[in-house]
C-alpha cells in the first residue's frame, strides 16, 4: 500500500506518492552516497590544513569576545552549512575546525556545539531526507520552511548559548 493511501481520512492525497518501501530504499541510497562523497572532503580539509585556518580564524574574529563568542560562531557556521547539505556530511566539514578552534583555546565545549548545530536542519528541505519526504508528500515549497524554520532556528541557538557553558565550563 503507499504512502498516500494511509492516514486520509478526508479523501486529500499528497501530489506525489511511491510505495513506502521504495522511498525508505531511495532515501537510504541516497544518504550512503552522499557519505561516500562527502567523507573525502572532511579528510582533505584536515590533511591541508584548511581545519586548523578555519578553527584559527573564527578565534581570531570572535575569540577577543571569549570563549562564549566563538561557540556562537561555531554554530551559526554549523547551522548555516546543514541548511545547504546534509546534516551528518556538515559534521564532517566542520568538525576539524571545531576541534582545531576548541585546542586552540583550549575548551572541549567547541565540539559540542557542532554536534547540537548538526540537528537544525529547519530552514531548506535539502538538508535531510525527513524534510524532502515532508516536501514530496505535503506539497510544500522551498520558503515554507522558513516561516517556522527561522523560529525553531534561533530558539535552537539560545538554549544551546546557554546549556552547553552550564555542562561544559569554559
């Protein structure tokens, strides 16, 4: 049975259905692919070196403000690089460069502000195949997710700005 015959009750069908069997295969496919790809980069980035200039460069730009500042832009960059590609493969881009700005100032708190900026996938339905599901089957645009997305985003940031220095002292 598909996916559009389950759950309307008031006869309304999304524009686009398929088996769901066959989504959950596309979607996973899709997402080993993308690891495969993307995991190369990650380990060029560390091995030239481009980590450790990104790490040096947000403590330069927000490291006079202290430690807390340079978590904030640690992500913000994060949040800003999972709207354009997957959240896991975002991880790996940016990853050296947390840990590189987090020995550099020596606060383990850096790497978990990546790991929590992974998760906020709410302002493009590119960023993880939950979204482009909810996208195909809901009929949604591009800009819908902004409405909500932007919201979500920025509640995200402050509960993070504030939980991470109350577990991970700086």
């Amino acid at each position: 049975m598909g996916v559009a015959n389950q759950g309307f009750s008031s006869g309304a069908r999304p524009s686009r259905w398929a088996p769901a069997p066959r989504q959950a295969l596309a979607i996973l496919a899709l997402m080993i692919l993308l690891l495969g790809a993307i995991m190369p980069v990650g380990i060029a980035i560390q091995r030239t070196g481009v980590d450790a200039m990104i790490g040096k460069g947000l403590v330069d730009l927000a490291g006079d403000f202290g430690p807390l500042a340079v978590l904030a832009a640690l992500f913000l960059a994060k949040a800003m690089l999972t709207q354009l590609m997957a959240n896991v493969a975002a991880v790996i881009v940016m990853l050296p460069s947390a840990v590189a700005a987090a020995l550099s100032m020596g606060v383990s708190a850096m790497i978990m502000a990546i790991a929590t900026a992974a998760q906020t996938a709410f302002l493009t339905p590119v960023s993880t195949p939950n979204n482009l599901m909810i996208q195909g089957s809901g009929a949604y645009k591009f800009g819908d997710y902004w409405n909500i997305g932007s919201v979500t985003l920025i509640w995200w940031f402050v509960v993070v700005i504030v939980v991470i220095p109350l577990y991970w002292r700086f």
